[in-house]
C-alpha cells in the first residue's frame, strides 16, 4: 500500500471509515466498524487462569464484586465458616460485644486527680490509672495515689461522685510496700501489738484504753490515758486548825477531818474513803495533849469497815503525844476506810491538836 497517512482532528469517525491492512503481501483496507466487531470476537472470559500478583494491578475492585455469600457481614460471626470474609466492621463489633460480654479488663487511659474529679461514665471492667494524686469521687471522695487503679465493676455506670456511684467502683492501691496485715477479728478499743519480728504482722494484745467511767469502775486490763492518770482517786484531808476535844482514855475514837486539801473522784465523805475496787494505799498522823503520863502508849489506828486493819504505838512524852502510820490494802469497791486513834490519860480527855501539818489522813488508789 502506498500513498500518504494524514490526520485530521475535527474528522468524526461513525465506523465506515477504511483502515489499511495487508495479508499475503496484498494490500486492502477494512471497513473500521468490521475491525471493532473482529477485535471484539478475540475476547476471551479469564476461567482457570493464574495472574501473577507480582507483575499486575487490580483496581476498582469492590466488594459487589465478589460472589454472593463471600462477604459477611454478620456482627455475631455465627457462619463460623472458612469460606467467608468478614468485615471490619463486623470483626470490630464482634470482638467489642466479646469484651463487654466477658466484663474483661479494658485500659480506658488515666485521671488526674489533683482536683479532685468525679468517676467517669463507665461500663463493668473499665480500667483508669492515677496519674497525679488527690481524690476521686468529688470533694469527698477517697484518697488516690499515683499508680492507683479503679475498676468500674457495674455496667452502665454514669458520672458521678463518690455519694452517687462511689459503690459502682473498686479501687486497688499500688503502693502498699511494708503493708501489715492483722487478725481476722479483734476486739474494738483495744491495743495492737506485732505478732513476731517482721513488722507486718500484728495481734489483739486484749489490753484497751480505759476511760474515766472504765477506771472509776476499777476495771480489769485496762491501761490509763493522760486524763484517767490526771482523774485517778486520790484525796488528802486535815482538821484545819480545829481541834477535836473530849478523847476519852485508853479508847479507841475515831478522828474527824472538816476540811480536803482534794479528793479526786469524790470518794471521801463523812471522816471515811470509799475508793474503787483495787490496791490502796492509806496514810495518817495526829498530835493530843492532855494529863498524859511520859511513856504511856499511844496509838493510831487506820480502820477497814470500823475495824482496825493497821495500827502502831509509840511512847508518849509528858502531856503529849502522837503517832503515824501507813499501810496497803486491796478494796472492793464498797470497803470504807477511817482513822482511830488511842490515848491514856491520868485524868480527864485528851485534845487532838487540829494543826493541818500535825493531824492529816490520805490515800491513794493504786492500780486494778
């Protein structure tokens, strides 16, 4: 074929336009509408063919494409089936329903809580870590420290304070080196001691801290605190200056005191010490003057119940004489306590002297 191939861009082509060809060594032309159906015949359907991944490119290819039932949608996955090819979405709320069926542990990022936030909204399982320390739960919160954890253990939790959904929440605290443990009961009030030598662990000691009531009452196993100490039964009474008259010879006659220096607990009435139950300890001194021969005994008695518990005798001088004397007791709680003294006289009374240094009587209640 010979001639001149020109182009001409505003020429339209409607399909009977000629192309040039050659077969055989002769040359012709075809009609182009003959050569589109020609090349068209030539198709061939892709059946069994491998394609090289490598060297080609698939584009366009949508998940229409691919035959019915190869693409699952299904959120549950119940085909359960190799021949199927779930979705994002479909992988993503399964494994979602998974994780909140299973209450399982989910790390939902951390709280600062220097300013003392409320709990966040929150399903069952929900994790959050303490970043800065404060409380959480509102103003009234619980305190938190930097690596503690809280745990929603309720789903559907919503925001809230420590008042409002404080129970729907479990915190677990990091920090608990050279934590001590105890007993699994005890009882309140009383003392705890370490049970051996680590430092951790600890014991009921059976010992309480008394109160004012407990110690007046003389109750057993108690120890003191600074105001039962400051509040234990105590008094000191004298005559102050006022004599006692008419002491009848070589009887026994029981002293008056009219006036307490103090009497803690107000146990002393009526010349007697009623203390509570417990260990005493009891005290007395007097001075008389009368018509006494030197060298007569005199004596001083100190009385449990109107009996004499205690007494002691001393030679008096010549128209005087006195004695003191002390001594220890335990009490019941109603045992009373009084001081008697004895003098001989060759004629008349005797005349106890009222000077608060020359005649006094104390006690002290001592321990259970």
């Amino acid at each position: 074929m010979t001639g001149k191939i020109s182009e001409d861009p505003d020429l339209v082509l409607n399909g009977t336009e000629k192309y040039a060809a050659s077969r055989g060594g002769a040359n012709y032309g075809v009609i182009g509408s003959t050569l589109a159906a020609w090349m068209a015949a030539l198709a061939e359907t892709l059946t069994n063919k491998t394609i090289n991944a490598a060297n080609n490119t698939i584009s366009n290819l949508g998940l229409s494409m691919f035959a019915s039932g190869v693409v699952d949608t299904d959120t549950t996955l119940a085909a359960n089936s190799d021949g199927r090819v779930a979705t994002q979405k479909a992988v993503k709320a399964y494994a979602d329903a998974l994780i909140a069926a299973n209450d399982a542990m989910v790390f939902k990022g951390v709280v600062d809580c220097s300013a003392n936030p409320n709990y966040p909204a929150a399903d069952r399982g929900w994790t959050y870590k303490v970043s800065v320390a404060g409380k959480i739960g509102g103003g009234s919160g619980i305190n938190v420290e930097i690596g503690d954890m809280l745990i929603c253990i309720t789903d559907g939790t919503a925001s809230g304070n420590q008042a409002t959904v404080g129970a729907a929440w479990s915190i677990v605290q990091a920090n608990v080196d050279g934590s001590v443990t105890g007993p699994a009961s005890s009882t309140d009030g009383n003392f705890a001691l370490f049970n051996g030598a680590s430092g951790k662990v600890v014991k009921d000691s059976g010992i309480a801290l008394a109160s004012a009531a407990d110690f007046k009452a003389g109750t057993a196993n108690k120890l003191l605190d600074a105001a039962v100490r400051s509040n234990t039964p105590c008094f000191v009474a004298h005559k102050n200056g006022t004599n006692q008259t008419g002491v009848v010879s070589a009887t026994w006659t029981q002293l008056t005191f009219g006036t307490e220096v103090y009497d803690i607990g107000n146990y002393f009435a009526s010349n007697v010490w009623t203390p509570p139950a417990g260990k005493v300890h009891l005290s007395a001194s007097f001075y008389a003057t009368g018509t006494i021969a030197g060298g007569a005994l005199v004596g001083v008695a100190i009385a449990k119940n109107g009996a004499n518990l205690r007494h002691a005798f001393v030679p008096s001088g010549s128209n005087f004489g006195g004695a003191s004397i002390s001594c220890d007791d335990v009490a019941n709680g109603t045992d009373t306590y009084s001081v008697f003294i004895y003098v001989t006289t060759t004629s008349g009374t005797a005349t106890v002297d009222g000077g608060s240094q020359n005649t006094h009587f104390s006690g002290h209640w001592l321990s259970p």
